[in-house]
C-alpha cells in the first residue's frame, strides 16, 4: 500500500509539472500541432495533406480527362 502512495504521488507531481505552462499561462492553450492550423507552417508554405490534395484533383479535373492514370476515364 505505501508503493501505490508513492508511485500515486509521483505520478501527480509529474503531471503537475507537465501541465505546469498551461495552467499558468495568461492564456493557457495547447500548442497548435494540426497543419491546417500552426502559424508557422503556413508562413513556410507548407499545407493539410488532404487540403493540398483537393487542390491537386481540382487543378487536375480542369484540365481535362486524366490521361496518364489507370482510373477508365478514357477507356473505349
């Protein structure tokens, strides 16, 4: 039973301190870790894997058929 308090103590202390800028920050938010979202990410160009993919389609459908894929658009 003291094993389990200590290790129960232990581990509190560590989110604690884990958890220690959010709490007490003026404005206590988690770091923005999505693409879409971070700041610095979007200064640097960089972009969603699925944003940049609905791009890539929408670029690719005014073009025309797709004629370099496997997809039976241009089948016979």
């Amino acid at each position: 039973m003291e094993l389990f308090l200590i290790s129960a103590i232990i581990v509190a202390i560590a989110v604690f301190i884990m958890s220690f800028n959010i709490i007490f920050k003026k404005n206590g938010k988690f770091p923005e870790s999505e693409i879409g979202h971070n700041k610095e990410l979007r200064k640097k160009g960089l972009m969603c894997a699925k944003s940049e993919e609905k791009i890539l389609w929408r670029r690719a459908g005014s073009g025309g058929g797709c004629s370099s894929c496997s997809c039976g658009a241009n089948e016979n």
